[in-house]
C-alpha cells in the first residue's frame, strides 16, 4: 500500500494522539480508598542499578513512592541525615553548610514530574540502621516541625529538595526506642491542618467545598460578578502518614504509635519474618485487618501486603508474581481493610522482569473482578505497558525534550538494604 505524505502526517498525528491518551491515563489522581494501589520504596539502589526517580513515573504502574531513607533525626549542626546511594548522598552532592544534610535539589524536578503524574511521593524515615528516636514528646514534636519545614509544607533556608513539596512521610522504624511517635505523627497532621481528617473524610471535605464553590461563582456570574472563585482543592494539600512495620504483631517499634495516632496506611513487611509470605500458615493479614477495625486510631486506615521485588531483595520471603496475586486475590475479597502492595524496592522489582507492572496487571484484574466500579481510574498498568513499545520508539519524535534523560553517576552501593 502506497501512503502519500499527506496521509503520513495524519498516520503520525493519530499516533501522537494515541501517546497521547496513555501519558492522560497516567494522570490519573491518586485513591487511597482503592484495593490495587502499588506503594514501591526507591531510594537504596538494591538492584545496582537505580535510575532516578522519573524513570519509575513513566506508566501508571506505581502509585506511591516513598523515598528512602532520611537515617539519622539528628545530624551534625542539628539537621536530619539524607541519603538515596547513587542518585543524592553528603559524600556526591554536597551538604548545607554545618551540617551534613545532603543538597538533593536535583531531585525537584523529578519529584514533581511524578506528582503531574498523579504519583504520591513521600519521604521514609528510618531504615534498617537509622539512628533514630525521641526522649520526649516535645522533642518528638520539635522534630516534626523540622521535618515539616524541610520537606512538607513548611518554609525554611535549607530545602533539600528546592521547591518541591512532598506529599508525606512513612515511618520505617526499626531500631531505637517506640516513644513519642505519636506525638511526631500527631504533630506533622496539626501543622497540615487536618489533625481531624483522614483521607478519605478530607477528599469529602474537599469535594463538598469545591460544590459550594462551583455554587458561589455560579450565583456571582448570575449577578454580573466576573471574579472567578478558584477550586479549594487546589489551596490545600493533604499529607499522607504511612508506616512499615514488621508482621509479627504488634510491631516492636511502630506498634504503639499505630494505635495512638492516625496513619493512612501500613506496609506490613510479610519478608524477613516468620509470618512472612514464605510461610503461609504462619502469614498474619487477617490479624492486621483486625487491628485496623478496632485498635488504629484512623478507622479507614488501609493496609498493604509488603513483599520482596526480587529474591535479592530479602533474605527471605520472596515468592513469585503469581504466588504474590493469590494472597492479593484473598485479601481483595476477605479484608475490608486491603489495600494493595508494597515493593522494597524499585531498582530490584523494576530488573525482576518488571515484577512491579506482573503484580500491578494482576491487582488491577482481580480487583475488576470484586470491585467494577473501581475500573474507571485507569485503563490497567497492562494497557501503559502495551504503550511503552510505541512511546520508546516514537514519543521522542512527539516531544523532542530531552530533559528526563538518566545522568550517569558512580554507584553508591546501599547502606540501609533490609535483611
């Protein structure tokens, strides 16, 4: 067939409107009401072979990335310790002056690439040797105000990611001392001015507000008023709270903060543990799902089954993508309380032959099964792979910036991998 250049510019403007349609899809907003979110970790560089943090934005596969790990509460100068290996440490890129917190504000624009495209980015606290822990509430509260100004909603001189804003913190807590973290948690959600809200009650509150909104400049247009009155949605951020414990109930470390402070979600690491994936009859979620109906502080609060991304990424628990979709599949229909998946970590699960997209296409499937209203949020993580092939080979020739190029950088191997 012979195709005229008329008819081949029509061909390529069908096929830029089709990229089109999937980078929309991955705009998709955030629902942490949903039973197929994916939360992967990315920061430690386990697989040797980290990309920065754009690259796992690029299809609708990951919801939420929180970013490990800031180790030490208090550094050198005062201030808090940060280091992703490869992509930002204090040895590579510098640290504010006194002080050995990193300067990671090459990482702002890839923060909020993956915020456009409707990802949740948080920071994880804590981390296998954090050096972490509070004498006192009020220093617990003297922490968060830190935290807040340097990563959240706060201002301050030393940003150390620039700009942008992240959108929570998770608490992976496993060394030092279980006091005070509820005053931490406590704290950060004053300071975002939801001390009262959850998720789910600040959507509605949102939503309810934007309708009087909507309702207001209606009546103002009717009167001649040409002054628009903007989507409070767009005022007020909501600040996400996770936190990882281990399986073995209750958490050591976290345990006591989960009952006495409201968290969104929980990363219950079934790896590592004797009640771990591996371990079927000893695996635990219907315990888990019991304390989020009676013992958490948030009653909508959703908890996620936390697996390995590869055999290399935990000293045991590692199981196969299908293994991994049946004990989704069972929590989908049984627990109330489900989630979705957590991943440690992107590096590992991204080389597993894109263990993170098998795990996703199969919640997305099961969750279509139990839940149909749910299909409207994505066409599924599978249709975002169906268009990678025709994005790697054409969406260049769309878009010629090539600003989300990867930077080389010397590997820094991880010093928080979690065995």
């Amino acid at each position: 067939m012979l195709f005229t250049s008329s008819t081949m510019r029509t061909v390529f403007s069908f096929v830029c409107f089709i990229l089109g349609l999937g980078l929309l899809e991955r705009v998709a907003a955030f629902d942490l009401s949903r039973k197929d979110n994916l939360a992967v970790y990315w920061g430690q560089d386990s697989a040797g072979n980290q990309q920065r943090l754009s690259h796992y934005c690029q299809d609708s596969t990951v919801d939420v990335f929180p970013i490990a790990f800031l180790y030490i509460f208090r550094g050198t100068g005062g201030e808090p310790v940060i280091d992703f290996a490869n992509t930002c440490n204090q040895w590579d890129e510098g640290t504010f002056p006194g002080t050995d917190l990193a300067n990671c504000t090459i990482m702002a624009a890839d923060i909020k690439e993956c915020q456009a495209a409707g990802k949740i980015i948080t920071l994880s606290l804590g981390g296998a040797t954090g050096e972490v822990g509070f004498s006192s509430d009020s220093q617990a509260e003297s922490f968060a105000d830190q935290v807040w100004n340097l990563f959240l909603g706060g201002e301050s001189d030393t940003r150390p990611f620039g700009d942008a804003v992240l959108d929570g913190v998770d608490l992976d807590i496993e060394s030092g001392t279980p006091a005070h973290y509820a005053a931490f948690v406590n704290r950060i959600r004053s300071n975002a001015g939801i001390s009262h809200l959850n998720a789910t009650s600040f959507a509605l509150k949102a939503a309810n507000s934007t309708t009087h909104a909507n309702a207001t400049s209606n009546h103002a247009n009717k009167t001649k008023t040409t002054t628009p009155v903007k989507d409070v949605t767009n005022k007020n951020k909501y600040y996400y709270i996770t936190a990882a414990p281990q399986c073995p109930y209750p958490d050591a470390y976290i345990g006591a903060a989960l009952n006495d402070a409201p968290f969104d979600a929980v990363y219950v690491q079934f790896y590592n543990n004797y009640c771990g994936l591996d371990q079927p009859s000893e695996y635990n979620f219907g315990t888990w799902d019991q304390w989020a109906k009676t013992k958490s502080a948030n009653p909508n609060v959703k908890v996620y089954i936390g697996a390995p991304g590869s055999s290399d990424s935990a000293g045991q628990g590692y199981v196969s993508v299908s293994k991994l979709a049946s004990y989704v599949s069972d929590a989908q229909e049984k627990y109330s309380s489900f989630g979705g998946v957590m991943l440690w970590d992107a590096s590992t699960a991204y080389t597993n032959n894109r263990f993170d997209l098998g795990i996703k296409t199969a919640m997305v499937t099961t969750a279509e099964k139990f839940f149909p209203q749910e299909l409207s949020r994505n066409v599924t993580a599978a249709t975002s792979s169906a268009h990678s092939d025709a994005a790697d080979n054409g969406a260049e020739d769309c878009d010629k910036d090539d600003s989300a190029k990867v930077e080389s950088k010397p590997r820094v191997n991880s010093r928080f991998f979690r065995l």
